[in-house]
C-alpha cells in the first residue's frame, strides 16, 4: 500500500477509535462538523481527508489535538496546511510550541540585500502568522498578482524555509539586489529560468553565476486565502 493511503487508512482508523469513545454515530458526528454522513464514512474508510475545516471541526467535536493530528499525517501536511489560517476563527487551545510565528511580507515589495520590506528589517514585518515549520528562519509572503495562477491566487499565503533545498522545477522566492518575485525555477549551465504558471507573463531569465542573485529560497508550504 502506497505511504499516502496508508497515512489516511491511519487516521480513518483514528477518528473512528475517538468516535466511538464518544459514543456517537456517523451521522451525529456528521452533524457536529457540519458535513454530510457520506464524508464521515470516507474519512474513516481512508477513501479521503477532511477538508482543513472540517478537520477542526473534528477535533473539536472529538477532543483531539488537531495540531497533534496533523503531525502525525505527515502524508497529508500539505493538503491541510490551510487548518492553521483558520484557527483564529475556532475555539481550539494550540499549545504555542507546536506551532511557530513567522514574519509575512508581501511578495512585490521593495526588497533589498539585508531583506528589508518597507521600514521593516529582516526577522520583522508589520504581521505574523502560525505555521507548521521547524525552520528558525522561516518566513511568510503574501502573493499579490496573478502572474501564478490559476494554482496560486492572489492573497494566498506561502511559506518557505531558507534550509530546504533547491531542485529543479520547485517554486520558489528569487531575491535580486533590485526585486522579488514568486516563480516556478528551472537551471541550465549558465540560466535560471523564472517561469510564470500564468502563461500570458513572460519568463525572466537571469545569469546562474550574476552577482545579481540575493537568493532562491523554496516555498514548502501553501495556504489558499478563499
């Protein structure tokens, strides 16, 4: 059985323990979160995950610690990672160890050398946001634009970490002296090539050895703002 379907077989097999604990049917736990019985009944079966709402949802109707949950889908990180943006507006206690607050910037803005947005230096912004990372220098962009859609939209959130490694076709934040810009990334010998999901944008490309290059740093996590 593949890694992925044997991580939501795992956690099917989780709320359904925890449900049960509770005494309660498919169908009540369906109404507590707000979804149909037939959803219920898949995310038991591993047939599919929760949305990131209902997985809060979840956690609150079951007692569970949705952070915890998370953690151990390891397979599903990313197709959850939007629980976090919504935990403001929940009445779920996170411990604030399991998650860490990162700076969030614009992407556009004027950055320079010293990664400086406006009047803010590196490290600081003028808002922060929860994310699950274990990368001390992790930070946030917000995208503005529709040069990335339609998989990145404007105001989504993404997140990158300065440790994760930079392979062929990722997306990634590419800093020079003069801008920034959110682009999928592709190297030759002696090109990046920045190229847009948007095909009516044109593709930039630098010099692989110009001094021009701040840094190409991966995004490892994204949060669609619906």
């Amino acid at each position: 059985m593949p890694e992925r379907q044997e991580k939501m077989v795992e956690l099917g097999q989780m709320l359904r323990a925890a449900r049960k604990r509770r005494g309660l049917t498919q169908r009540e736990l369906a109404d507590r979160c707000g979804v149909a019985d037939s959803n219920i009944s898949m995310y038991e079966r591993g047939v599919k995950p929760p949305s990131a709402r209902a997985c809060i949802e979840l956690a609150k109707a079951l007692e569970l610690d949705v952070i915890g949950l998370l953690r151990t889908t390891e397979g599903l990180r990313k197709r959850l990672s939007g629980i976090v943006t919504l935990l403001d507006h929940s009445e779920l206690q996170v411990l604030p160890d399991r998650l860490t607050r990162v700076p969030v910037y614009d992407v556009g803005a004027a950055y320079d050398r010293d990664w400086t947005n406006g009047d803010f230096p590196a490290g600081e912004s003028d808002r922060f946001d929860w994310v699950l990372t274990e990368d001390e220098d992790a930070f946030g962009c917000t995208l503005r634009g529709d040069s990335m859609e339609p998989v990145f939209h404007d105001g989504d959130l993404l997140i990158f970490e300065p440790s994760a490694q930079v392979c062929n076709g990722d997306f990634c934040l590419v800093r020079t002296r003069e801008w920034a810009t959110f682009k999928q990334v592709f190297f030759t010998k002696t090109k990046v090539r920045l190229v847009p999901v948007n095909r009516h944008y044109m593709e930039i490309m630098l010099d692989r050895d110009s001094d021009e290059i701040v840094q190409i740093q991966k995004m490892t996590m994204h949060v669609r703002r619906y």
